[in-house]
C-alpha cells in the first residue's frame, strides 16, 4: 500500500488551468449512466507548457493514466476544449459520493470534480423510449463542488416567497409522495430563513428557483448545492407523531443553515479546502443568530457552547493550522473610531488554529463583539459587495486565567488576565491571541452595578455609553501577560465572559460560595448556567438553593430552567479531569442525581404537572419550553413509565422512553419493543429506536449493540443508521470505554468494514478515538492497540488512514 501523503497550506499554489464553462450530459440508466462532459479550458499564464491533472480517463491519445489521475502531458497553450465520456454504474455506488442511487433515485454528492451548480431551468422536453431532459443553466460561476444532480419518482410541495425587491421565487421540496406531508415544517424553516437574511444582513435570494430534495442515504446532514439543496431526511420530514421538538429544531436550524451558504459559501466562496472553517463558521454564526432570533437566544447559546469541552482545538498537521483572507479586514476596517488599533493587533487575529465550524463561528462572533452590531454589518456590507463571486475567507484559539480581588480601602475591583498558549506540531510558540472578554459586576444583593469608567494598565477610560452607565464592557486582552483593570465602585462579584464573548478555556479563582452566588443571582443567563459545571462532582446544600431558586422563578424561560437544571454530560466531566475516569463520573453523576431529586422533590413534581399539556402538538418556543421543562424534571424523579403511557407526541414519548432505557429489565424492554412494534413503518422513528439502546449507559451494553447489528433494520450501508447506532454506542462514555476495551474493539471492527463501504462515514466513526490519551494507562493500550491495527491494514482509505495517524500521534 502506499501511505496516503499529507498535504500542507505551504504546498498549494493556484491551478495551472482554469474551466471557463462546463457543459454536462448525464444519460441515465438502470445499468450504465454516460456523463459526457465538454469544458472549455484556459492556461492561467499564456502558453503555459503545465501539464493538465484530471481524475477521469480519456480515450486513448497523449495521456498517462494512474490509480488517481489522467495527465494530459501536453495540451495547448492556449484556449480549448475538453471533451470527456464517462461510463459509471451509480447503482454500485456505495461510496455516496458522485452519483449514486438511493432509494430509486439518483443523487449527487460530489468534491471537486466538476465546475457548474444548477440554476434555472432553461429548456425541457421529451426523448426516445420514453425518456425525457432537463437543461440547468447556473449565471454565476461557482465552485466545482456544489453542482448537484437528482433524477427519480418525487413529488414535491410548492411555494413561492417574494423578495423585497418584487422579485417571485418558486420553492419546492421533493420527497417521495408519502413523505410529502411531512415537509411543512421545512418549507416554514426555509422562507423564514429567506425572510430574516433579507432583515438582518440585507441578502436576497438571486435565482427564480430554489429546490430541496430529502434523501435517505445520504453521508451528512445536508449540503448547499446551489438552489439545489441536499438533505438527508431526517432534516426535512417532520410531524408530531414522528418528530420530537428537537428534531423541529434542527430542521429549522439546518434549513436556515444551507440556505445561508448561498451567499456565505457560494457567492463569497473560499479558494481551497483549508479555508473551509472560515465559510462554514460565518454561516454557522448566522444559522445561530437566526434560531437566536426565533427562539431563546440565552439557550440557544448554552447550546451552541454546551461546555468549554464542545469545541477542543486539535490541530492537524495536515491543514498547517494557518488560514489568510480578507473577510475579517472589512470587519475591522468599519470599526468606528477603532481602526488603528484594531488594524495594529490584526496580526494576532491572523493565524487561527480551528477547523471546526462552530467553533469558526465563534471567532466571528469575537468580531461582532468588539465592533458591535452595527459596525459588525457595515464590515459585512462591505465583504459582500467587494468580494462578491469571489474566495475570502479565515480562522483561533486560546487559553485564559482569571484573577479577581477587591480593596475596601480603595472601593476599587481588581480583574487580572493571562493567556497560555501550549506548543501544537509545527508551532512550538505561540503568539498571544487577542481576546475580548466582557465582564459585568455583582453588588452583594446579586443587583448589576452600573459602569462608568476603569483602569487599564494604570489609565483612567471611560466605559459610559452616550454619558450613560452601563451594566458591562469589553476588556481588550491583547498579551499574554497579566493585565488589571480596577472599578471605582463598591462590590463583591464580578460576571466574566458575558454571553461567552471569546471561546476560551477560562480559570477562575472563584470559590464554591461564589459559584453557587452567582448560580442564584448572574443577570447574564449564560454563565448562570454555565460556571457551577466545574463542581458536579460535589453536592453543596447552597447548590441545591441555587437549582430551587431558578426552578421556582417564574419569571425565567422555561427551555433556560430546564437547561439549567440539566446536570453536565459524563463526556463533559470527563473532559475536565486530568485523567478521565468514565465509571468514577457515573456512579458521582447517578449519586448527585438521586440527591437532587430527594432534596427538590415537591419542586420537581410540581414542575411537572404544571407543564402538562393536552393541547395539540404545535412547534413554537413556548410549547417547546414548556416540554422540556417537563421532561428534564420527569426524568430525575424516574416518572418516565407514566409519561410514556400517557404522551400524545414523539417529544414526550421519547423523553420518557429515553429514561426508561436507562434501567434495564421487563419494563425497558417492553416499552422498547411497543415503540418499534407501532412505529417500524417510519425509517426516522426506527433510527432513533437505535440511538435510545445504544446510548443508555447500562452495563455491558456493547452486547445488545452488536446484536442490533443484526437486526433487520439496520443497513450498514446507511449512514443515517449507522450514525445513530454506531454513533450513540460512542456517545455512552460507560460502553464505549469500558474497562475491558470491548467497546473499543466493536468500533475497530466496524470502522474497517465501514471503510470497504463508505470511507467518508467511517472517517466519521474513527473520530472517536481521537481522545484515547486523555485516559487511564489501561484504557490507552486498549484504544492504542485498535488505532494501530486500523493504519496497518493494507488498502485502507486515505481519510481513515489520516485520521487514525493523526490520533496515534497526538
């Protein structure tokens, strides 16, 4: 086997060739599919004597051809054109990327192979032996990666939306004919989306046609092909009977989501793949402002966050952990009154080091921060109108330390800043990022103290807005030594990291009494939900206080008391410790759930049956408040049994049966197999039957995980259904590190069988064991020695083979 090569941001270089226009005819058929492709070509210097690299074969003529590529050896110098047939057999395509066939349909999903996306419709007709056509034409160019292609028996629901312009556009999502009720809530999601993008970022949709076409196989959630978005289904077919509030969430997310991209990622477009975080994390930024705005911003972005664990930076070699562009300029260059000294520190905000898309969204968020909406905007306005059809884009990380003081003698506040920055591969020092931390103070009342002025580094600023105090300001931590600010104002708390302005690791020199003050009484929601996670692993009487006043104010959102409320994940935990620990957490986890459940317990069954409803289904977010609220607090008093019973909707049944699949025994298993029995019909109920058993931390669960890989039901072949068994047995911190490396083994296992199939899914899976060095001695060998027998089988696939290299080497 050759070893797959790493390539680095240093080794790119612009393309010898560029594809002026691609015209693409697709013959489809049940046994053979002919793409003939005609593009015109044009060397990016005249003359240029460059061979030409493509990855498809052409008929015999002045090529060499390998495992990878056809080279042309010596076309023109100057303009011409290409013509290519292909012959391909989509049917055997489990791959699931190109084109392949799903369900009787034929799809798309395709890398850098071809140049045009899809557009409008230009001309139709009928063919020979019953055949007919469809000519696309896309006006503007757009990368190579977002053509798109569906062909199969679909029918669709119709809408239009009118843009504020006057101008019609037709919408239209395609299903299978049974499915099409199901697609409501989607087409709601997708011309609420339009709608908002039009109010808050003043983007119109550009073409007259926008498609959605829901897919059962499909290797991720969706993809933004321009005006012909793919989804995986279970992001468009929704019904109460089906669907829980989350997963209408998550259709109104994603939806919101890809149809963004249409200008942040298609219209204004990266270069190349390693400024991939940088499109995507603007447009998740946007998808997070949008569901912001439809719902609750506080748990919306408790949920984004979901702990300082939700977005480790782990640097890949790969990917030179280096991203340049021009999108962050404009934003700095609209800093009103700022510019110089934001211009002076851009350096700091140059080399990032994520690849991850939320967390791409957070540095964007950074920016937004420090320049305010308004000035956030006017960069925005600006990006778009310079860089329209056009590559601009880029990506950070840091580690901050807090300490706080107060001096009675001088009524002054004390706050002290340092960043650490641990060494990666190929960056043994790391500069200082710059870091806007916003801070608020406490009166021993729990009341805001209004802001007027501070000290920074021994000057006097003035921190008023319009000669008006404010209730809280962003410091400007732009080096890694210790900074101090004082407040000239009697107080006893300060607030850090309001609304989670930067997305630091962040130690603070709280103690307990302060945690638990500030969990009864933070004005910022945010971190009263999210500072007292670092003391799970101890039940303080003035914790408890804390859980039954937010339970009992009645003047809080209920989706943010039940976020509240929510005990942190075990994989959370985990990631605070040194040394993770998954059967320690657990029995502290079930230990600190029993004692809240004693302790608040008139609180929780009032809670309860003051949040159940017989009203019909209907997703909004006070109903979606009003379920979760209920469900959290059914869950800790172990009243699922009577919950399940009596639910009349897919959020309720599935909360309680969540619960019930904690406990094995009769009961478990009976309500488990009424669930399938009524519900075997729908391929998105099922798929979560799976989720609800492989993700219960029930001893030894690996046995019944491999049991349902056997099961009917299952596909392998499926990524949806493999992410929901497969991928909730690694989400169940108990099973999949269990001591005596079963679970590990059962993952190795399937990734190298996964990997004959779907490289791109188990790619996916292998992911799981990135982390294995944050475990005890014992669980390393284990995980260590499944890496390692992964890399050393012949013929594995590239993605998989970077992957696994990368986490034995970390």
């Amino acid at each position: 086997m050759n070893t797959p090569e790493e390539i680095f941001l240093k080794d790119y270089k612009s393309p010898d060739y560029y594809f002026d226009t691609v015209d693409l005819n697709f013959s489809l058929g049940e046994e053979k599919t002919i793409v003939a492709s005609k593009i015109t070509v044009f060397p990016r210097v005249e003359g240029s004597p460059s061979p030409l690299v493509n990855g498809k074969e052409l008929k015999e003529g002045a090529s060499i051809l390998d495992s990878c590529h056809l080279t042309l050896s010596s076309p023109a110098g100057n303009k011409f054109t290409l013509e290519i047939d292909t012959e391909i057999q989509p049917q055997k395509n489990t791959l699931l990327e190109g084109l392949y066939k799903s369900s009787g349909n034929f799809c798309t999903q395709c890398e850098s192979e071809v140049l045009l996306s899809n557009g409008n419709p230009i001309e139709q007709g009928e063919l020979e032996g019953g055949k007919h056509y469809v000519v696309w034409e896309n006006p503007f160019e757009k990368p190579s990666y977002l053509f798109a292609l569906v062909a199969g028996q679909l029918e669709s629901r119709d809408d239009i939306f009118i843009t504020r312009s006057g101008q019609k556009v037709s919408l239209r999502i395609w299903t299978p004919a049974q499915d099409v009720p199901k697609t409501a809530h989607a087409m709601y999601s997708l011309k609420a989306a339009k709608k908002w993008d039009e109010d808050v970022f003043g983007l119109e949709y550009d073409l007259d046609l926008f498609n959605i076409v829901a897919v059962p196989d499909f290797n991720m959630g969706a993809m933004e092909n321009n005006s012909l978005n793919n989804f995986n289904s279970k992001l468009v077919l929704a019904s109460p009977e089906t669907a829980t509030d989350t997963d209408y969430a998550a259709i109104l997310g994603v939806n919101s989501h890809e149809y963004f991209h249409n200008w942040t990622g298609n219209r204004v477009t990266c270069q190349d793949w390693f400024q991939l975080s940088s499109k995507e994390g603007l447009t998740v930024f946007r998808d997070q402002e949008f569901s912001s705005d439809m719902g609750s911003r506080t748990v919306k972005r408790i949920a984004d966050d979901a702990g300082p664990m939700a977005h480790p930076v782990r640097p890949h070699s790969y990917m030179d952990n280096f991203y340049t562009g021009k999108f962050l300029l404009y934003l700095i260059e609209m800093c009103n009154g700022c510019n110089d000294q934001f211009m002076k520190r851009f350096d700091y905000l140059n080399p990032y080091l994520s690849c991850l898309h939320v967390f791409g969204a957070e540095v964007v968020r950074m920016y937004k921060t420090l320049l305010g909406t308004q000035g956030f905007h006017k960069g925005m306005d600006l990006c778009f109108k310079r860089h329209d059809r056009q590559a601009v884009f880029t990506s950070w990380d840091s580690g901050s330390k807090s300490y706080s003081s107060y001096n009675t003698e001088a009524d002054t506040f004390s706050l002290k800043f340092s960043q650490e920055e641990p060494p990666t591969p190929g960056q043994p020092v790391k500069e200082p990022m710059f870091i806007p931390v916003a801070v608020g103070l406490l009166d021993s009342s729990g009341r805001d103290v209004p802001l007027s002025s501070m000290y920074h580094n021994g000057t006097l600023q003035s921190v008023a807005c319009n000669n008006q105090p404010v209730l809280s300001t962003v410091l400007r931590v732009t080096k890694a030594a210790k900074m101090s600010v004082a407040y000239l104002y009697v107080l006893s708390f300060s607030i850090f990291l309001v609304g989670y302005s930067a997305p630091i690791c962040l130690e603070y020199d709280l103690i307990d009494k302060d945690l638990f003050f500030l969990l009864a009484h933070d004005s910022d929601e945010f971190n009263r939900c999210r500072f007292p996670t670092k003391q799970t692993l101890a039940l303080n009487p003035k914790f408890v206080q804390g859980l039954r006043s937010i339970l009992c104010d009645t003047g809080l959102d209920k989706e943010f008391i039940a976020k509240a409320i929510t005990l942190p994940g075990e994989g959370e935990i985990m990631d605070m410790m040194e040394v993770a620990d998954p059967n320690a957490v657990h029995a502290v986890q079930t230990f600190i759930r029993k004692e809240i459940a004693s302790q608040l317990k008139s609180e929780f069954l009032n809670t309860v049956k003051n949040n159940r409803s017989s009203d019909e289904f209907v997703f909004n977010h006070p109903k979606m408040a009003q379920y979760a609220l209920k469900n959290v607090a059914l869950d800790i008093m172990e009243l699922a049994l009577h919950e399940y019973k009596a639910a009349t909707n897919m959020t309720e049944r599935f909360a309680a049966l969540a619960a019930i699949t904690q406990k094995p025994g009769k009961t478990c298993n009976d309500e488990l197999t009424d669930l399938y029995n009524k519900w075997q019909h729908d391929f998105l109920v099922v798929n979560k039957w799976f989720a609800l058993q492989a993700m219960s931390d029930i001893p030894g669960n690996v046995e019944n995980v491999c049991n349902l890989l056997s099961h009917p039901a299952f596909d392998l072949r499926n990524p949806t259904k493999v992410y929901s068994l497969i991928g909730g047995f690694c989400g169940s911190p108990m099973n999949f590190h269990a001591k005596d490396g079963s679970g590990y083994k059962l993952l190795g296992e399937i990734v190298l069988q996964l990997d004959k199939l779907n490289p791109r899914v188990a790619s996916r899976m292998v992911s799981a064991f990135s982390r294995w060095r944050h475990f005890d001695e014992s669980r390393q060998k284990l995980a260590k020695a499944q890496l390692e027998k992964i890399v050393s089988v012949n013929g594995l696939s590239e993605n998989i083979f970077e992957i696994a290299s990368e986490s034995l080497s970390a």
